[in-house]
C-alpha cells in the first residue's frame, strides 16, 4: 500500500483484501481500515492485478472517492 500526495491511494497484494467491520466512534460511523482518516481528501484508488477481491467495508466514510 501506498498513499501519494495527489490523493492516490495504490493498493497491492495477492488475493481477497481483508473484510473491515463498520464501529460507532464518537456517534460518527468509521472503518477500521487505516485509510480512513482521508474521509476529507479527493482520492483515487488504484489496486494491484493480483487482488481478486475487496473487502467488505474497504472504503466506507470516503466521502470524496474517484475511479
């Protein structure tokens, strides 16, 4: 994994990404994914061709997420 400062978030790996559950912090919702905290940032995400799935939850509270 790899976060750039244009807002490219490059995920790498081999298989199905991990499933990531949804928690109430602070009445707000969030992920246990690290990437969360860029819920306020544009983003794009590019992922390795190895993946073969996503994860449940990966991406949830990115607010401003782009293909």
């Amino acid at each position: 994994m790899a976060m750039y400062e244009n807002g490219l978030l490059r995920l790498s790996g081999k298989g199905e990404m991990k499933n990531y559950s949804v928690k109430a912090v602070n009445k707000k919702k969030n992920t246990t994914a690290f990437w969360s905290g860029y819920s306020d940032i544009d983003l794009s995400v590019e992922f390795d061709s190895n993946i073969t799935k996503i994860g449940d939850y990966s991406f949830f509270g990115l607010n401003k997420l782009f293909p």
